[in-house]
C-alpha cells in the first residue's frame, strides 16, 4: 500500500464529501480550557492472563512430535500400519 500524503494517485479521485466532513471534524475540536495530563491504566482479567499463559506454553512446545511422525512412517513403511474406521467415526462424532 503507498500513502501519497494528502493527494490521491493519479487518476482515482476523492469524493469531495467526504474531504470536507474531515476537514469539518478536524476544526470542530477545539480544545477548550487547559488540559489535564491523563494516567492511562490497562487492566487483564484472570481469563486473559490464563489464555496469555495457555499460548506461551504453545509456543515453547515443539511443532512436530518427530517420534511419533517417524514410528508412523515406519509402521507404514512395513505395511503393518492399520486404521480402525469405526474408532476414527466415533472420535469425529464425540467432537461435534
């Protein structure tokens, strides 16, 4: 994506209503009075910090579990690899 300050690129052009409802927002917030420096406080719930802590945890964990992969490979390999359809049927339907 490219900015091109206030100008739009060549040949696009902006909806002039759109230019003046900014400019008409900009000039309507005058600060009126001196301001006060404000403290800003951001506070996480418990369920935050427990979500934050759960994804630090996967993220120290490896991606591949190489020992299980290359056990697969290898059953697969010396033909004695076997899939039980109805253990797989009943695992996809305890999850739904």
């Amino acid at each position: 994506m490219k900015i091109y300050k206030n100008k739009p690129p060549e040949g696009q052009k902006i909806n002039n209503a759109t230019q003046k409802a900014g400019k008409t927002e900009a000039r309507g917030q005058a600060v009126s009075g001196p301001t006060k420096a404000r403290n800003d406080k951001v506070e996480i719930s418990s369920k935050g910090k427990e979500v934050a802590e759960l994804m630090y945890a996967i993220s120290r964990m490896p991606e591949v579990r190489a020992g299980k992969i290359k056990a697969i490979q290898e059953s697969l390999l010396s033909g004695a690899y076997s899939v039980d359809p109805r253990r797989i049927a009943e695992k996809i339907l305890n999850e739904i």
